[in-house]
C-alpha cells in the first residue's frame, strides 16, 4: 500500500462521524456549536467528565478538540489571547497535537482577529487558583496555559487514533489570583449557579472585587471565543478532505 492509499484509508476512518468538541462550560458549547459538532460540557468536574468519555466510548467521531477557557502560565499571555496547543502535558504523559488541524485552527484564529500563541496546554483535576500554583505548574510541565478538560479530552482521542487540537482562550492571566467563590461558579451541567455564587458572596463579600475582575478577563476569552468556535467544523472538514 502506498503512502498516499495509507492516508486515504486513515482519513475515510475518521471521517465517519461528528467532531466531538469537549468543554467545561455551556456558554463554551454555545460558542462551538455548529454542524457535524457534538460537544460535552463536564461543568468543570474531571470526574463527572471521565465518566462521560467513558459512556462515549462506542460512539463514533472524526476528531477531537478541547475548547474553552484556560489561565495563563505565561506572563506574557493576556485574557483573550488563543493558546492553539501543541503538546498537551498532563501528570503522566506529554502528547503532541495533530499539527495540520492545528495549523489551520491557527491561521483561521488569525483571520479572525484572535492574537493566537503555540505552546503545551497542561490538563489538571483541581483549579489553579493563584500566581504560585500557576508557576509551579509552568515550572514542572513547561506549558504555557492550564484547564481542567484538555488532558482527558487528547487521552480519549489518542485511545482512538483520532486527530486532536485545543483551542483555548486566556481568561485569568499568570498574575491573577481567581477568588474562591469561582470554584463554586458552576452547575454539574455546566450552567452558572447564581445561587451559590450569592450564597459565597454574602458569607464573604471580600471577594466581588476579584469575582469583576475575573468577570471582566473572561469576557474578553468569550469575545476570542465567539470568534473561533464557528471555524472548528469547517477546518476539520477542509483538514480532513486534504489528507
């Protein structure tokens, strides 16, 4: 078999099915919806999210991608800035994304205004809610923005030999510490949980000056968002048709 009839077969066996877009939050499902998307929320619960992957595993898809929110390592990252990975590092394992997929997510964000940076995303179980927990993990796992999905999300698609990308907007820079009610911010569902939000608020009100200010760095990660999410399906396709 030749090298092109090699890739002509891998590309007809992915390409049976949605791309499966893999969130924390719904408002980041909203961004990426679109056809031939499927997306799951895990409310920013890595458990509730592996067993979520798990109850997919007979489900056919054409790739996989992270999507989202993440927080800076790098000092040099401003909230809104697209982090397209190119290694996603977790405590275990460091795996290489699909370049091609990449490479056209990249130039797409581009297009669209997004000021896009490469570089290793790390996948944690537990928020990184302050500068010293984010320069320890930019220290030990060399990556340059964190969340909580990308490192499941790349292990279900190495599992399945599927083409992988995270696409990831900075909302808290390196220097911000997040307050402790933004722990708390979402439903199981991925929904935002007023009612915990105001019940942490009224027990600590020291906190609403950090919750604006998290307010206003995750505003400018969904205009990123907003702009990127459509180009997901698309390039995939385009990705796809090319191999």
């Amino acid at each position: 078999m030749t090298l092109i009839q090699s890739r002509r077969r891998e590309a007809a066996r992915i390409s049976d099915g949605p791309l499966l877009v893999v969130v924390g939050m719904k408002r980041e499902a909203a961004c990426a919806a679109g056809d031939g998307v499927h997306t799951l929320c895990s409310g920013a619960n890595v458990s509730r999210l592996r067993a979520q992957l798990e109850r997919m595993h007979d489900e056919k898809f054409s790739a996989v991608v992270s999507f989202g929110l993440a927080g800076g390592l790098d000092y040099g990252l401003r909230p809104g800035d697209v982090v397209i990975a190119d290694e996603i590092v977790s405590a275990a394992t460091r795996q290489a994304t699909h370049r091609r997929f990449s490479d056209a997510l990249t130039e797409g964000a581009a297009a669209k205004g997004c000021k896009t940076v490469a570089g290793a995303i790390v996948g944690v179980d537990e928020p990184a809610m302050n500068p010293s927990a984010k320069t320890h993990l930019r220290e030990t796992a060399k990556a340059v923005a964190v969340d909580m999905e990308s490192h499941l999300a790349a292990e279900f698609a190495h599992a399945r030999r599927l083409p992988f990308a995270a696409v990831r907007a900075i909302s808290d820079p390196a220097a911000r510490a997040l307050p402790p009610v933004a722990a708390k911010a979402l439903t199981p569902q991925g929904d935002v949980d007023g009612v915990a939000l105001a019940r942490e608020l009224i027990r600590a009100p020291g906190q609403i000056g950090g919750l604006i200010l998290a307010g206003m760095d995750s505003r400018a990660a969904f205009i990123s968002l907003g702009r990127c999410g459509p180009l997901l399906g698309p390039l995939l396709r385009l990705v796809l048709a090319d191999l």
